[in-house]
C-alpha cells in the first residue's frame, strides 16, 4: 500500500469490525430510505402539523442546549477542576440521567416541578406558575436528559487539556475566573462544541421524559419523536415519512455545524 | 412511571414473554387431539389482567399446553401482526385495528367479545372541584368539564383517543384537553400523580385504580363504547390451541371472568 495517502492501510482486525459497526448502524437507516413512500414526502412536509412538531423539536432542543451550556460547562469545571470534597460522588451524581429510562426521569421532574412537586406546589402558590404540559416543560425534560453528555465530554476535554497553560497565566498574575475566561474555555472549545452537538442531537430525539413530563399537545409539546410515534400506531408509513424528515433536518444541521465551527480543526494539516 | 413502576413493570413483562414465545410447537392434527404447544396471544393492554387469568385456567385444563401474551397498544399490536409477528391470537380494544388485519387477508371474521367505556376519573382529592350536577339521570360530561380544568385523554391514534375524541366532540370541548397520551396508562398515570385534574380513562382501567381515584359516568359514555373482537389468525403456528383459548373466551366461564373485572357485555 503507498505510503501517500496516510492511515489507508487499515489493518484486518480493525477493518473487519469497523466494517461491521458502519453496516450495524446504517443499515437500519437504508431500510428507512428503502421502505419510505417517497411521494408522500412532499405534501407531509407542506402539512402544518409537521411543521409545528418539527419547528417545536429545533427550537427546544437548542433552548435545551444553550441551557445545558450555561450550566454544564462550570458544573464540568467543577468536576475536573476543583477540589472539592466528594466531587466522584457528584459525578456519579449527574450522571444518573444517563442511566435513567427517560420515562422514570419524567416522573422524577413531576416530584420537584409538578403541581405537588416539593418545588412546583410552591411556584404554582406563590407565582400561580405551573410548568407540566408547557413548552417549558418541554425544554426542561430535554434538558434533563441530554446535559449529562455535554458535562461528561467537557470534563474529559478539560482533563485532557494541558493545565500549564493555566498555570502560566495564575504566575502572570491572572485570577481563576479570568484563566478560566482567556485561557480554559479557548482550549477546550472543542470539546464544548462536541458536546453541545451531542447534547443536542439528544435533546432531539429525547421522548420518554417529554411525554411523561410535559404530555403530548400539538404545536406546545409534540415534539417530532412524539408525532413519531403516534403516527406509528395507526399509520406506520407516516410514521416513516416523519422519522425521514427529522433524520434530514438534524443530518443537514450538524453537517452545516461541522463545516462552520469543526470543519477545519478535523482535517490535519488542512 | 408513578405508582405508575408497577404499571410499567406488566408491559416489560409482556415483552419478555413475548420474545420467549416464537418458537411455537404445532399440535399433532388429529380431531380429538388436546390442544398442546404454545400459543401466542396478541391482546390489548387494557386485557392484561382478565387475560392472564383466562391463560392460566386454559393452561390448568390442558397440561401439555403453554399460553404466552403480548400486551400492548391495539393498533401497535396490528402493526405487528402486519410485520409478520408469529402470533395466533389477535385481540383488540377496537374495531378499527381489528380491521387493518382482517382487510390486510391476515384473519378470517372477528367475533367481539366485550366492550368498555370512558368515564372521568379525578384524583381524590379533586385539585379541579369536579363536584356531580344536580340533575336526574346520568348527567353530561358537559356538565363536568370545563376549560379551565386540566384535562388528559389518549390520543386519536388510539382506541381511547378515538373514544374520546367522540366524546368530547358531542359536547363540544374538543379543545379542552392539555395532553394527549399515548396509551391510557398513560393518562391514569397523570391523573394518579395529581398533575391533571382529571382524565378520560376506560372503565376497567379505572377498577385498577379504585384505592387512588374518584370516576363520574357520564351519558355520551354509552355511544361512543368500544367493542373488543378476538379472532385467531391464519398463519397461526398452533390453531387448535387459539380456538380453545377463543372458545373459553366466548364461554360462559370466560365471560363470567371478563364481567368481574367490570367489562361490558359486546
């Protein structure tokens, strides 16, 4: 094999396997293409409803993402950073949406944010404020459930940064919030930018704690997985059309993402 | 969800028993031969209970046999059906299911064997105030519903969204509900947990809830009640044993069993 193009001799082991993993993961996406009612595609995209499921999907996911960005980034800090007294307790802590059926996460946010939740009853009383079946509702359950990605990879960005950096800038004179601000964010951007597109993509496609927490209304919370899989009880075509137009939405964002924000540091040497 | 881990906990098992059950033995076809194997029964969620026990009176009269169910949603179940699921037995909570398997040559004519309908049911403690009219007879959901009340019903997609849908519709308060859920575990969960003030569930659902929950019948019940139809499916892989656990259904016995868990006649 020429040397010319490098990492083109892939050796067998890794080859066969990873050959497999591409057919394990894109093959159930070719039977969606191969199975989907092209024609209808057109007037399903036209219908207002799809509209409103799918305008509601993009705008709570973002909303979910700048959420988790606001509050996931310093929580990561925390966890790579600080020296704080039980910091692998809070880690195992925050991660436990992960692990969550999402179901059971809907009903946990119902606990604290619910009309009787211990926080909810008090919001409902004091504001007359009451979050279930809201748009908010919505942002909150997507949030819940996709932060913990974004926290987990900017942790492991900012334990794979180089502290000396940091270091430098504390024996120049700069206080913490300041190399955090000038030196820590820049360095581990990448990472911050992975994570939110997976926080994202996510929060996209989050259901179970959406339809648990904030219920299922059209145009205030269906969200597209959620006209999804409505539409699969009594109309599977249907169903397939609408996974085909959220599976090319979300594709098209991420590839415009990656070209604007990731696009060059991808390439080596480019 | 909710008290509601418990109600979670009986589809994980359907689904458990459901993947343990495709390898389906034939029954020898002799004419006066027990009816052995394995069937497999589709049926909807909302016959979890009586059917379990009709499977085990069916198993406890015929040794050799091995009655496994899948519960779920109605019309995920046709969908199924439709995908080549190796069932024997297609029991639905609606006509219109029933009929996507029929018109689809899957089955032959459907016999109905039951029928269910909606009432309002409220948690106890009644965050709405959904007090009972003062009128004779059966009073109007009308007379019940509002909009400012929090309302959760099943979406249209299922059985008891289309009943509920009906309802709503004759007394013009289509718009009154907040959620549309997906199945009506779903909307009883709500209404248990306290987040809606009321919700629109069967009947024999709300029997399973009795110890948490208030119900009002109300009169456009009656004509917007969904029949359930049972047939046994072509391609069953064991048709002797399907047409014992139907003829036990349609029995006497079976349906003394379906009436004590509050169903309907058909």
């Amino acid at each position: 094999m020429s040397r010319t193009r490098e990492g083109a001799g892939v050796p067998l082991p890794l080859l066969l396997p990873a050959a497999l993993g591409t057919a394990f993961l894109v093959l159930p996406m070719v039977g969606l293409l191969v199975r989907a009612p092209w024609s209808d595609i057109g007037p399903a995209l036209a219908a207002p409803e799809v509209g409103q499921a799918l305008r509601l999907s993009l705008v709570c996911a973002t909303l979910a993402t700048l959420l988790s960005l606001v509050l996931g980034v310093p929580l990561a800090w925390v966890l790579a950073r600080s020296r704080i007294r039980g910091r692998s307790a809070l880690r195992a802590l925050v991660t436990v949406p992960l692990v969550l059926p999402p179901v059971v996460g809907g009903v946990a946010l119902f606990t604290v944010l619910g009309r009787n939740g211990f926080i909810g009853s008090w919001l409902n009383e004091a504001f007359g404020i009451t979050i279930p079946f809201t748009t908010t509702a919505v942002v909150i359950a997507e949030t819940f459930v996709a932060m913990p990605f974004l926290v987990i990879s900017v942790e492991g960005a900012l334990r794979a940064a180089d502290t000396r950096f940091e270091d430098v800038a504390a024996t120049l004179g700069a206080g913490r919030w300041t190399t955090f601000r000038r030196i820590t964010l820049p360095l581990v951007a990448p990472g911050i930018a992975a994570g939110a597109v997976l926080c994202w993509a996510r929060a996209l496609g989050e259901f179970g704690a959406t339809i648990t927490f904030a219920g299922n209304y059209p145009g205030t919370t269906q969200t597209m997985p959620l006209a999804v899989y409505l539409a699969l009880q009594d109309d599977p075509e249907a169903a397939i059309v609408l996974s085909l137009v959220l599976l090319a939405v979300s594709l098209a964002t991420l590839l415009l993402l990656r070209d604007r924000w990731l696009g060059r540091s991808g390439a080596p040497g480019a | 969800m909710r008290a509601r881990l418990a109600l979670v906990a009986v589809p994980l098992l359907a689904l458990a028993a459901c993947t343990g059950s495709s390898a389906s033995t034939d029954a020898a076809p002799s004419a006066d031969a027990e009816p052995t194997g394995t069937v497999t029964v589709f049926a909807a969620a909302s016959l979890t209970d009586v059917f379990t026990e009709l499977g085990q009176q069916l198993e406890d009269q015929h040794p050799g046999l091995d009655v496994q169910f899948n519960f779920a949603g109605s019309s995920a179940l046709a969908a199924q059906i439709e995908q080549g699921a190796p069932a024997d037995i297609f029991a639905s909570a609606d006509e219109a299911p029933m009929t996507r398997v029929t018109e689809a040559g899957l089955a032959g004519d459907p016999e109905l064997f039951a029928s269910n309908r909606l009432v309002l049911a409220f948690p106890l403690d009644n965050p709405g105030d959904i007090r009972q009219p003062d009128t004779a007879g059966i009073p109007s959901l009308a007379q019940y519903l509002d909009h400012d009340l929090v309302l959760a019903v099943c979406a249209p997609e299922v059985p008891c969204g289309v009943a509920a849908a009906e309802v709503l519709e004759r007394v013009g308060l289509s718009d009154a509900p907040d959620t549309f859920e997906d199945d009506v575990r779903g909307v009883l969960t709500k209404v248990e947990l306290g987040e809606v003030d009321a919700g629109l569930v069967y009947w024999t659902d709300f029997q399973t809830a009795r110890d948490t929950l208030g119900a009002y019948t109300f009169r456009e019940a009656e004509a917007a009640r969904n029949r359930y139809p049972v047939a046994v499916l072509d391609d069953a892989p064991n048709p002797r044993a399907a047409q014992a656990f139907v003829d036990l259904l349609l029995s006497d016995e079976g349906q003394q069993v379906l009436s004590d868990a509050a169903f309907f006649e058909p």
